[in-house]
C-alpha cells in the first residue's frame, strides 16, 4: 500500500491570531485546549503562531472547544488538511 503523504500548507496570517483570540476570550491556556482537543500544547502554540495548518479532525474540534463561529470556523474549516495522525487509514493496523 503507498502512503501519501500530505502536503504542508502555509496558513493564512490571520489564523493563528483568531485562534489566540478565541482561546484567550474562553479564559483557556494553551495545554487545557491542548487536552480538549487531544493534541500537545506546543502544536496549539505552532498553530497560534501561523507555522502549522490543523488537520480535519483537530479543526473541528478546536472549533468546537473555542466555540468558533462565522469567519474564524470558516478559515479554520477551509485550511484544514486531510488527516495524516493517527486517524489516517495508513497509519491504521489491518
């Protein structure tokens, strides 16, 4: 089976600071969303920074425990990249 590997996309300027934005205004730091979402704090402070773009399924939770809406949930929505962790099915055992 070949594996594809996903491309690494440059996330637009204004993401990492909505992000912050939203987590500061829900009085979270960084590991407790780290914990909800169930990524590292330090993947939640490169995505804050603008120096990663989050997979499908970490956006829509990160989404869901910032209680992003409009512009921000579409932004995070549309950078996404397919998922390449541990739900990929490459990575998965037959």
């Amino acid at each position: 089976m070949q594996t594809t590997i996903r491309e690494r996309r440059t996330p637009p300027v204004a993401l990492g600071g909505a992000l912050r934005q939203a987590r500061e205004s829900a009085s979270l730091s960084q590991g407790a969303v780290a914990v909800a979402v169930g990524v590292r704090a330090d993947y939640i402070s490169k995505l804050e920074r603008g120096e990663r773009c989050p997979s499908v399924t970490v956006a829509r939770a990160l989404a869901g425990v910032l209680h992003l809406d409009g512009a921000a949930a579409e932004m995070l929505a549309r950078v996404a990249v397919d998922d390449a962790g541990r739900d990929h099915p490459a990575r998965r055992p037959l």
